[in-house]
C-alpha cells in the first residue's frame, strides 16, 4: 500500500501537470478543450450508454436522455441491477415522476409504492449495504488526479465519528467527480494505530449536476436501481456516500432539467397526466446510429490546463480570476465522437 | 477599522453560535426554519422587490416572478438603474432571450444590439465601473455572519495578483450570500506595510442558485441593468467580482428554470417566437395584493442551527454528514409573512 499512498499524496500535492503546447494560445476552457488531441479522448463503450427515450414533447418533438453508467469500482452492484432492469424492459412505460426545483429530476414506477399496482421486478437483483456507497482503495483502483487546489467543504472536516474521511480530496478519477481518502488519515494515523486497526483508504463519487443516482427508502434500504434521478440544481452533495451514485446523463439534460416542476410534495407531480412517459430504456449497444460519446482524460495534461482555465478566467470577458473553483464547476468535457 | 478587524476575525473563526431551545427536537434544517421565533424573521419591503409578469404558458397558466433587490452596500448603481428603468416601464414589452441549461435565463430587449432598433434607455442612468463589483468595508457594513467552517475553493487561494483577497471568507450579511476579505490580509501584511499602503476590505455578493445579475458586454462596460439574468444551474463562482449581482429570485424561479433552453450559442432562443415575452415588471409597492415576504435574519440563532444542519444532516434519511457545506447549498431561508 505505501507506493499507492506516495502516489496518491505527491498527486493531492503537486502543481498542476505541465502545460500542453496550445496553452500559449488557448484563452479558454474551451480552447483548450477543442485543442487537446486524440490521443487524450477515451471512447464511452456504447454498452456503458443507457438511452432514455421519453414520450415526444407537446409540439411533438423527440426527448433523448442518454446516461453513461459508472466505472467501476464504483456502484457495480446497482449498475448490474439496471443493466437487469433494461435488459427486461422494466423501464418501458415507467415515468418522470417527481421534478424539484434546483434539486432532481426522478423516474420509475409512479405505482411503485402501491402493494397490489407495483410493477414486478426482474427476478436476480442483488441487494447492496450502505458500506457499498464508498468503494475501498486498492492497488488495483484506477488514477485519480486531485482538483487543482484542493479546499472542499465537504471533505476537510468531514465527521470527527469517521476518522477515514479526514483529509480527503476532491478530484476525478476515469472521467469521473471523485472524492479519494487516503489509507492514511492526517490526524493521528501515528499516534493512535490507525493502519494497524484497519482503516482503509476510500473513495465515492460526487453529486455534481447531470449525476444519476438511485432513489431509496430509509436506511438500511439501498434502492435497487428501479427508481432514478439525476440533478438539475446545485449540486447537493449532502447527498454523498448517503445514496449510490449510478452514471450521468451526458446528452439531452434539458429533457429532464426543462420540465414543469412538481406542485406536490419535495416536487412530485400530484396528477398522472402531468408525468412525462418513459417509452422505452436501452443500452447504447441496442440502439441502432447512436453516436458515439468519448471523454476527455482525466489524467491528460489537457484536463490538468483546463482545471486551470475553469479556476483562473483570463478571456477577454473576465477581469478578476477566482483562483479556484469547486470539483462540481468543472464539468468533464464529453462530446460526439467523430466516426 | 481596528475594532470590526477584530470583529470581523472573531465571526470568521467562531464555533457557531448557541443553539437555540429547540435544536434538540429539530431534526432537519426544516424543523429549525419552522421552529424559528417572529423576532428572528426580517420584513422585505415592497419597495425592494421587482414583480416580473411573464406572458402566461402554453396552457393558460400565469407565470410571475417576484426578485428581491440586493440591499446597500452592494451593487447600488445598478439597482438605481433598475428602479428608473421599472418607473419608465421600460421592460414591459422585452422578453426571455436566453436559456442555457445549468447556468443562465437572460431577459432584455431582444433588439438591443441592433442600431436603430433597441429600445431607447430612459435619461439618467448610472455608469459604474468594475470597482462597483465590490463594496468596501467600513465602520458601517452590515453584520457579517461568516459559514460554519471556512473552506471555500474560490476565496481562499484567490489571485495571487490582488493580495486583498487572500483570506477572504464567505457567509451572509443581512440575508445574502457574501464573501468578506479583512482589510488586513492574513499574508505579508505587517511586512509589507499593506495598511499604510491602504490595502482596505471588501466584500461582495455571491453567485448562488436564484441570484439575479446585470448582463454586460466586454470589460470596462459594466452594464446599465437593462439586461438581466438569473442563474439557473450549479452556482457560477467564476462570475464573482467580474459581473454585478443586483437581486435574487425569491418566488416563481420555476417559470425561469423550467423554461425551454434556446438552441442558438450560449442558449439563445434561435427564433423569436421562442421568446417568453415580459408583460410587465414593477415594483412590489405598484402591485395591489401582493404577498409580503421575511427572510430567516442571517444573524440570527436559528440561522445558525439551520447552518449546521445543512452542514450535518442527522435525519433519518442520512447515514453519513458530510461535516460542512458550500455557501450556495445554504439557500437563506424565505417565506410569505403572515400578514
């Protein structure tokens, strides 16, 4: 473990990766996204892609959601469940359920809470545990590049009743808004035998906007995945290592973000004409011409200027730079990938 | 000035305030906003508040939009601008005309850039300059209530170009998120003589979610407050300091949020039937019936509970608290007063 430890530190520590080539000229975050090359995009395995196609809109236009589901290791047991669901056309028919406003957009069975009307899950769903919110470190968890300057007010102080998560930092890991604590903690790791007690390194995603997580009862019930929602508001991290986190729509949010808000309570529709239809879900290896989605490394020096770019504004627009910025407000570029 | 520096410096690294009485049956920040007693609610005056009529929607529903205009010291010019521009009618007639998924509803005159066909601006308007983004401090500012625990990626390493920024804080004064930076900068101010050098405080309003701003076009314009947004999405940190933020929507955000998001550059509506014409906007003391509204005193106990349990949710729904909280997922509590 101490090699991965170094490396996780010397990450969470150092200066940013040195600049690409187009950094001269790149003025804009956008900049230097349109000028990173081939070589720093990763292709989204189109079987990684759920298509959501809701019912068309009232002047009668298409509504396509697509999500990319998570990398492991994050949420394998909820993923595998929804690649269950969709495999069985469970979501066909289902509905936009619940839109609150700067908050989530929420799917699934509008009768799921209705002994007798709910709709019948496959059979082969596993169940999962709160601890699996978080996904332990291990020689084999893929990198993590630490988001330059690290404050985040969700992860410095977070809970004196959980010593793991001191010191943990903000980053991204696969393309991915990651938060990574460290095997070792700060703060008396040393002095009260921590490693020899156990405790081990961390690391969750985060509810940045446009993240899918799963809708649950109270604990200890974890969702099985049949109920959804993505965020379409600031993100609500409170919400981190309390749900499990799924994928993120990266194509057609405005179909979700857009809609009429929900009049009942915590935004759900109170009538089920005011529900938009879910006509069918699909894996993107399903659906005939879909294009094809890739990412921006999250490793590349590319991502590392970008980061820089999103922190410190120096267009022509901006006259004071931040000089930081928060892992949420750094959206990871993703776009249609040239055939 | 030494005496609010001290002040100024015992609120920023304060354990928060006492609880009040009821912080033992609270459980979610709901319960401290509902148990809060009357002495702790603020009136709003009428005459601060904007009623911005949209045309109705699709179906025949009114859509009304009630903004709060920012209180002195901050963004005064403009909020002048704005109070002339209302008293002349002057938007009545513009329209929505642009939406852009997770950042931004604009409105103004659709034709503003057009010579010839904008909409003549009244006489008398103010021309602000860039230093009008921030207020200085003075024996004078409001109270400041700084966040539970500091940690804010876009203040605390801020440019390393303006040294008053350094240490800066984010919190609340008088009902507004607002970030503080001493007049005395934490770094190298008693060697480098930054007193004498008359280094003062600032503060300045911050872009969280509902937050009403003044479109403008390249630096040094710094727009008059004909042109208007409202942020929509994840809060857009970045547009601190470089953009005057004049109000906030405290009623009816849905009939912004939820409109349909323009597919021309940056969300603008490609066609002006995309448009959603403004009926009228006017002044909160013009509009017979209108609702009163009080905000939670950011001063207050109850706030402060309400702060820590934004920060530590103890509810049954959570498992895990995230042990602190950005200022933009603390939305300062708003309600209709009783009358």
């Amino acid at each position: 473990m101490r090699t991965f430890i170094a490396g996780l530190a010397a990450l969470a520590l150092s200066a940013p990766m040195a600049a690409p080539a187009n950094e001269q000229t790149a003025r804009t975050p956008g900049d230097v996204v349109d000028a990173a090359p081939a070589s720093e995009w990763r292709r989204i395995p189109a079987s990684d892609l759920l298509v959501m196609d809701l019912a068309a809109d009232p002047r009668g236009q298409e509504r396509r959601v697509v999500i990319q589901l998570i990398a492991a290791p994050f949420s394998q047991g909820w993923v595998s469940n929804i690649r269950k669901l969709v495999a069985a056309r469970w979501f066909d028919g289902t509905a936009v359920v619940r839109v609150q406003d700067n908050y989530v957009a929420q799917w699934g069975d509008p009768d799921g809470e209705i002994p007798g009307k709910a709709r019948a899950l496959p059979r082969g769903l596993s169940t999962m545990a709160p601890s699996d919110y978080t996904a332990a470190i291990s020689k084999s968890t893929p990198p993590f590049t630490a988001l330059l300057r690290g404050e985040d007010p969700y992860l410095t102080h977070a809970g004196t009743d959980d010593r793991r998560v001191l010191g943990a930092v903000a980053g991204f890991s696969q393309g991915w808004p990651v938060a990574m604590a460290p095997p070792t903690p700060r703060s008396a790791a040393s002095t009260t035998g921590a490693d020899a007690q156990g405790v081990a390194g961390a690391a969750w995603p985060l509810h940045c906007y446009g993240m899918v997580g799963v809708g649950r009862n109270l604990s200890p019930d974890t969702g099985t995945g049949a109920e959804l929602y993505a965020v379409i508001g600031h993100a609500p991290r409170q919400l981190d290592r309390n749900v499990a986190l799924v994928g993120r729509v990266i194509s057609g949010i405005e179909h979700l973000s857009s809609l009429p808000r929900g009049t009942g309570e915590i935004g759900f529709y109170k009538t089920a004409g005011e529900r938009t239809p879910i006509v069918s879900v699909r894996t993107g290896d399903e659906v005939p011409g879909l294009a094809s989605y890739e990412y921006l490394s999250t490793d590349s020096a590319s991502f590392a200027a970008y980061v820089d770019k999103r922190a410190n504004r120096l267009d022509d627009f901006y006259i004071q730079p931040a000089g930081g910025v928060d892992v949420c407000n750094v959206p990871v570029p993703i776009r249609e990938a040239k055939r």
